[in-house]
C-alpha cells in the first residue's frame, strides 16, 4: 500500500509541476497540496524515511496557505496570531515535561563541553545570521528575521538527531537544557547588538517575552513532571503529538500572514536559512574539533549549534508585531531544519563511531 501511495503521489507531484510551468498555477496548488499528504502517509511505511513524514505535512500546510492566506489570518473577527504565544507556552511545558535536575547535572558532569558548546552556540549562529542578514539585501525586518533565529536557543529536535546521529546524547540534552534556560539574557542581548542595526530592539520586553514563553511553562512542566506525571500517563503520549501540531500551525500563521513578502524574496530567503542551518552545523563541529573533543561530541557539537528554536524565534516575531516579516526566517528554518537534520542523523548513523584513543593519548 505504501509503495503504491509512493507512486501515485509522486505523480501527482509531476503533473502539479506540469500545471504550474503551463500557467495553471491555481489548478496545481490544490494537486500538489494532496500528493504531499499522500506522500507523508506513504513515508511512515519506510524506515529509512519515516523521519521525514512530520517535515512533508508542514510543507503541505505551508503550500496551503500560501493558496488560501484567508483561511489562515482570521475566522470571524478573531486573528489567529492571538494563538502563537498560547500555543510556544504549550509546547514549552510539554519540553518541560520531559525534563528533570537530571538535565542540569551534566553541568556538573561535563563542564568542558557545556561551556564550549553553550559558547559556540550563542556565538556562531548570531555571527552567521549577522553576516548573512548584512548579504542578503532584504528590508530590514526580514534580514532581521535571519539574526533572531541565530540569536534563539536550541530546540528539542536536536536532542532526537543527536539520538540518531549517535552522538552524545547526555550532552545534547544538557546543551539544549542550559541555552534555553539562557535565552532570556542572551538573546536580547544579541539582538540589541547584532539585530539593533536594522531594527529596534526593546531588551527589557524581549527579557520578559521568553521568561513568559519559555522560562515560566518549563519550570511548570518540569513540577508537573516531579509530582503528576506518573498519575497522567497519557500526557507523555499527547505533548510531542501536540507540539508537532502546534509547531506546524505557528508556521503556516506565519506564512499567511508573509504571503506577499515570501512570494517576492522566497527563493532567495530559503538558500540563506538553509545556508545558515549548514554552516552551523559546520562550524559547530569543527569547533569540537579545535578544543579536541571526540567524535562523538563533536557530532553533538555540530548539531546543537546548527539547529535552533525556530518557534520561539516565531513567538518573539509575533511579540514584536513583525510577524509577517521578522517572523518569515524562523518559519523556514524550523522544517528545511528537521531535514538537514534527519538527513546528517541518517549519515552519520551508518559511520561507525572511533572510539579508539589516538596515538599518544593513552
């Protein structure tokens, strides 16, 4: 069944490309909306590319509202952007769910690689983003766009790759733990500095937009975790659930309401933030490399810092007003991002780990 659901989506994939190159572009949205579909479904039935089934129906949902923006800005008078922040509280207390003191020894456990992996982190990606951004030539509130979701924490997302990656994931997890719990200092801060150049940036309100999107749900997931979960088991089953659906209606908010904006400059949008997401997992890595970190850390290394928190970027844009241009960069990020990440994931899971000692290190 899968195999066949492969082939008819694939086809219909084709004859939407066939449409959209006669002129028929409004005949081939609603074609390639439901091969997408088709194909997500037809993936959960491969293993090897099971990973991608989530990526696939965001970009279904992004293609749908970039057909059908109207559907996606308002319904009767209420403005759906009223339900990114509610939305981000959500999936944050589902992360903090999932976490515990545990997260926070590793601190403790692995100082090395937390202070270079933090550091890393809160330093290449913003540098990128800067650089990029000043490159781009895009107006000011898009290329600011770039910096913010440099300037972000790391996302839970790069906990599974690193799983996959085989990578160290005890790292992964404390790296993600600690940046996010950062964010509220250092993002601002970076902004301020790197972002100020090509908008204003409130500090105090951006301080005070992560603790209450970030900082506040964590900290109730993580009492929820020690005290109640073990008597709501179903939770544990519901929050990642609820945190792909939630994550993929912030993105296609965003893209309604940055219809006009993405259809002017999304192409060229699209080769920075994929730019951007590379170079970190790049420069990531090679900076485990440079403070001689092993193999596995430095896969870690890569990953944390390459991936990013592309829905707090989005809440942030959205807290700003700027949602239809700030906010443009981190809703492509988030799914070109679960790409490249399940694509180095699969790579490097197939390469043995060298765990041997080098010579003259015994």
């Amino acid at each position: 069944m899968y195999k066949i659901l492969t082939g008819i989506s694939a086809a219909g994939i084709l004859i939407a490309a066939i449409l959209f190159i006669s002129g028929l572009i409004a005949q081939a949205g609603p074609v390639l909306i439901a091969s997408l579909v088709l194909l997500a479904v037809a993936f959960r039935g491969f293993v090897s590319l099971k990973g991608f089934s989530f990526t696939l129906i965001i970009f279904a949902a992004i293609t749908t509202a970039l057909y059908y923006p109207n559907y996606f800005v308002q319904i009767n008078g209420f403005k759906l952007a009223t339900l990114i922040t509610p939305l981000i509280q959500l999936i944050m207390f589902g992360m903090g769910t999932s976490m515990g003191v545990q997260d926070f020894v590793g601190v403790i456990k692995m100082p090395k690689g937390v202070v270079i992996g933090v550091c890393s982190h809160f330093i290449i990606m913003p540098l990128l983003g800067f650089t990029l951004a000043k490159l781009s030539g895009f107006p000011p509130e898009i290329a600011a766009g770039i910096i913010l979701i440099g300037c972000s924490p790391n996302g839970m997302a790069s906990n599974v790759v690193s799983y996959l990656a085989k990578a160290n994931l005890a790292l992964s997890i404390t790296l993600t733990a600690v940046s996010t719990m950062l964010a509220p200092l250092f993002t601002p801060l970076l902004m301020k500095l790197l972002g100020g150049a090509f908008i204003k940036i409130d500090v105090v309100d951006m301080m005070w937009d992560i603790t209450k999107m970030v900082i506040v749900p964590i900290g109730a997931g993580i009492l929820f975790n020690k005290y109640l979960l073990k008597r709501a088991k179903w939770l544990e089953t519901a929050m990642p659930l609820v945190s792909m659906f939630g994550i993929a209606f912030i993105i296609v908010i965003i893209t309604a309401a940055g219809r006009s904006s993405l259809l002017n400059i999304g192409f060229m949008l699209i080769v920075l933030v994929l730019a951007h997401n590379l170079l970190g997992y790049t420069f990531g890595y090679w900076a485990g490399r440079l403070f001689k970190m092993d193999e596995r850390d430095c896969r870690t290394m890569a990953i944390e810092v390459g991936m990013q928190n592309g829905g707090l970027a989005s809440g942030l844009a959205k807290e700003m007003g700027k949602m239809a241009t700030v906010g443009l960069a981190p809703a492509i990020f988030g799914p070109l991002m679960n790409i490249t990440g399940s694509i180095l994931a699969n790579y490097w899971h197939r390469k043995p780990v060298d765990d041997r000692p080098k010579p003259g290190t015994e």
